[in-house]
C-alpha cells in the first residue's frame, strides 16, 4: 500500500502513530506466545504418545515445562524478534530509537530535521514496514505473509492510520492539478485572442458611417472629394490604419487572476516530519495549504465574482 503526499506529520500524529505501533508489536507478540504454548504442547504430547513418565503422574513438571519452552523460543522460527524505528536525518545520518517520542527529545535531531523513516517489525514469520519517503512524497506499508490473520489485523491498525493522516485526495494529485491548470491558462489565452483576432470578424469599417453620414448631407462641391474617396475605400474594402477589435477589459482581469492562482498553487507543500526544525516547517507549510486553498479561493470570490452576483440578482428584481 503506498499513498503519496504532501504528508506533514505534526508531534499530535507521531505520537498516535507511536500507539499503533505499539498495538500492532503487542498483537504480533501475543501471535508468537501462542505458537510457543502450541509448538510446547505439541512435544508434551508426543512425549506421553511414546509413553514417557512425567513427574507427578499426569501433571507436568514445571522444570521441564520452562525447559521446553526455552528451547522451543529459541527455534529459529520463533526467535526471530525485533522492532525499531530508524529515521533519516540531513547529511546523510541515521538515528536509530524505539518510538517517536523518545526521537522528539532527543538531542541528536535539535539543530536538523528528520526527511524519512522506518518503522519495522520482525516476530516469529511475520514482517511489517512502514515507510515515509521524504524525497519522493509517500507513505508505503508493507506486512506480510498476507494469508495470517494476525498480519491482516497488523496491516487494518496501520492502514487505519494511514486514511486518517493521509493528505486530501486533490494534494495527493497536486503537480497534475497544477500542470492542467497551466493548461487550461494558456488554451484559454490563445483561445480568446484567436476569437477576437479571426472568429469574432472584421470591425465594422468607418468607412461605412461617413457614407452616411455623407447621405445625410447630401453631396456638395465642399464634400464631392470624400464621398468619392468614401466611395473607392468601400469598394476596395480598404480600412484605415490602427483599426482593430479591441480585446474587453474583463479578459485581461481573468488572465491576471489566473495566472496570479496558478503561480500560488504551483508552490507545492514539502513533506515533512515535526521533529527538530521540522515541526516548524510543518507549520508553515500547512498554513500555506489552508491560505491557496481557503484565502486564494475567498479573495477571487469577494473581489470578483460577488459583486457581480450581487449586480446580477439587483437586475432580476428591478
């Protein structure tokens, strides 16, 4: 399972994910007492299968009893024991610790900040990773072998974490949004200045209007030299220079606001953990988040389109 970011995880969802964590350890702990006290019972009942006298008759020896099942842990099969969190810290360091709360005070991430982890687990046959990716923006689980239940029961408690700390579906997708905005921009740009410039048609000529004006007049010797001249310029088709259809003001108001709204979202929110000096870049980032998506979005509303809804429903009752 991998889902990608920005992720921004504050102290509040480490420290939720540290009781996950510990939550999947003690269910994968409780599967391997279980197998111990079945792998333990298994050999006390071969043992009175092959007739093999236990003290104290049909009870068991608790000497022997804590004999086989030390002997039984240390099967390779059931030894296999381990959890740990590694976090990755600039310059290409390392930090090893055993929750994520021990890691937000420790000294060794003050002055830097962490961009990654690994969360892993090994008991008995079973494996769990969690992994935040920092230089590729996601978050990937992996548990297996997928046909236990306790792997499933692992797997459900860290995915259940993952759906309600993982970023809104549209910042998952956030470069594509962007790249189809910037799309949108330009198509519409060319568009409109297509339309005005070859579909919306020649300006009417003033040509036309001094013709009549001329009619109005009437021809005389003072005007003959322009009526011909009105004349000739309809029929060639000619237009004076600089005449042109003017491209309305409302366009270029919409061209700003588009590209001043693709310029906001095309800064993109940095995964980051909120230890050491990341906690205060989780911050900052997630305030930029809330103000495209909230102040960008409430501005172009106010300025823009509310005064002109307004206009539109005072015509409706006037």
């Amino acid at each position: 399972m991998t889902v990608y970011g920005p992720w921004l995880l504050d102290v509040a969802q480490l420290r939720e994910l540290d009781k996950v964590l510990l939550n999947v350890w003690d269910g994968l702990c409780q599967y391997r007492e279980k197998a111990i006290r079945r792998d333990v019972r298994e050999i006390l009942d071969e043992r009175r299968s092959r007739g093999l006298q236990l003290v104290n008759g049909d009870e068991e020896d608790e000497e022997l009893l804590e004999s086989i099942t030390k002997q039984v842990s240390r099967n390779s099969s059931n030894f296999r024991e381990a959890k740990e969190i590694t976090l990755f810290l600039n310059g290409e360091r390392k930090l090893k610790v055993d929750s994520f709360e021990e890691a937000l005070d420790h000294a060794a991430v003050s002055d830097t900040k962490a961009y990654g982890f690994i969360a892993s687990m090994e008991v008995k046959d079973i494996e769990v990773s969690l992994i935040f990716d920092g230089n590729y923006s996601k978050v990937a689980l992996k548990v297996s072998p997928e046909r236990l239940p306790e792997s499933r029961a692992a797997f459900a408690l860290l995915k259940n974490w993952i759906d309600s700390n993982q970023p809104r579906k549209w910042q998952q997708h956030w470069l594509t949004l962007v790249s189809l905005m910037w799309a949108l921009l330009i198509l519409g740009c060319f568009g409109c200045v297509s339309f005005y410039t070859f579909l919306a048609g020649t300006p009417p000529s003033p040509y036309r209007t001094q013709a009549a004006e001329l009619l109005k007049q009437g021809v005389t010797v003072t005007n003959q030299l322009k009526a011909v001249e009105t004349i000739l310029a309809l029929q060639s088709g000619a237009s004076p220079a600089g005449v042109y259809r003017a491209i309305p003001v409302w366009w270029f108001a919409a061209f700003g606001l588009g590209f001043v709204a693709c310029s906001f979202f095309s800064v993109q929110a940095k995964p980051n953990l909120a230890i050491g000096k990341g906690e205060t870049l989780v911050k900052r980032w997630r305030w930029w988040v809330k103000f495209i998506t909230v102040g960008v979005p409430s501005f172009v509303f106010a300025s823009f389109i509310s005064p002109w809804l307004v206009s539109f429903i005072k015509t409706l009752f006037h």
